[in-house]
C-alpha cells in the first residue's frame, strides 16, 4: 500500500469529522509517522499559501518535485490541502502538534522547515507574509535563530549565501572545528540517517539540495583556509 493510499484513509477520517490535528494524534508510529510527516507538510503548505494569499502553479510543481505523486493519488491529497486551508484552527495549533510529535527530533523538524522553504520558493517570490508564517513555526518548532537563518540563505535568494551561515558557523571558529561540523552535517544528510528519523523516502530527495549547498559551502570556506 503506497503512502498516499494510507493518506487517504486519514483523510476518510477527516470527512467523518475528525480535524486533523485529530489525525495527527493517531499517527505517531511507524509506519504511520511517515504519514504524519507528509500531512504536516501539505498542512502548513495549505496553512502557508493562505499566508500570502496566492497558491501558484510553480508552488504544486514544486510540492510534486518533494512528493511523487500518483494520478489515482491526486484526489486524497488536495483534499488534505484543501482541507488545511479551510480548517478554522490556525497554523500555530497544526506546527504545535507537530512539534508534539517529533520534538524529540529536531532533523526532522528541520526536514520538514526545509520543505516549506522550497515550496514557498518555487514562484521566485519570498512573500513578507511567508517570511513571517516561517519565522513563527520555526518558533513553535524551537529551531534556534542560527539555524533557521541557515535554512533560508540556502533558499531565498535575496544575496549570495555567506557560506559560514549556510553551515551554521562563524569565521572565527578554527578551520578544523569547522571541518568537524561539515562532516556532521554530511552524515546527517544521508538519505539512510533521514529514512530512519522517520523522514518519508518521497521527501529525501530535498536532501540532494541541502548536501550540495552544505559540500558548495566547505569548497570555499576551506578553498579560503588553504
């Protein structure tokens, strides 16, 4: 049974009148953590479009280059969205349970903030509104200042990323200690690591970016320590 056709039976239960955050509270073990992972992405995706207003095409094409997602599977989805937007609780209430759910696993908090980074990305467009929705659920998600600030110079294109900000260290740090982190940084990317925080395998692809960036940004920190 593929993960959308599990989805769908959370979403049955959604139109017998359970809210998702409902649904969130009956997920939280596996296999069903994978679900709740990919629900809470389209949640806050929906709860985020909201945000700024608009819900564009370049936004669903880049939400499909995170999720494949089968024809058949199409229908259970958008009524996942469809059902985040209209829903009367606010975001806070959605990334608080989800916070509940995996608190215990900041990457995976972290994995999801990086797929809202890059759906909100695909127009071209950092919205005021969309820096503000993602400012307050990295707040409710106890993701510190720093490492948020890493997120978003990796994604938002507003300057070239400051390559010690996009890992997460300062100029002063010796080079060595900064070599230590990049290498943890790598192996927290590697796609077994993420499977095994309960990341689902439709999401790990967002992974290839991220250890690009994290490899793009030790080239030249170390190019200049040489």
């Amino acid at each position: 049974m593929s993960i959308w056709s599990r989805i769908s039976q959370a979403v049955a239960a959604l139109a017998s009148g359970e809210g998702l955050s409902a649904v969130f509270e009956k997920l939280r073990s596996p296999p069903e953590r994978s679900i709740a992972f990919t629900i809470a992405v389209i949640a806050l995706s929906a709860k985020m479009a909201k945000a700024d207003g608009l819900v564009t095409r370049d936004e669903v094409t880049a939400f499909r280059e995170v999720f494949q997602i089968a024809v058949e599977d199409e229908e259970g989805a958008a009524k996942v969205f469809n059902l985040a937007r209209q829903d009367v609780a606010g975001f806070e209430d959605y990334a608080s349970r989800i916070k509940s759910m995996f608190g215990s696993e900041p990457g995976t908090l972290c994995d999801l903030m990086e797929g809202l980074f890059h759906i909100a990305m695909a127009d071209g467009t950092y919205h005021p509104a969309e820096d503000t929705f993602l400012t307050e659920v990295a707040a409710i998600f106890e993701i510190d200042e720093l490492r948020f600030r890493t997120m978003r110079a990796r994604f938002v294109p507003d300057a070239t990323p400051d390559p010690y900000t996009v890992l997460g260290v300062t100029p002063d740090m010796p080079i060595e200690d900064i070599r230590k982190h990049w290498r943890q940084l790598v192996r927290e990317t590697h796609p077994d690591v993420m499977i095994a925080r309960g990341v689902p395998k439709e999401a790990v692809k967002l992974s290839e970016r991220r250890m690009q960036d994290i490899n793009d940004a030790w080239a030249e920190i170390s190019g200049k320590g040489i």
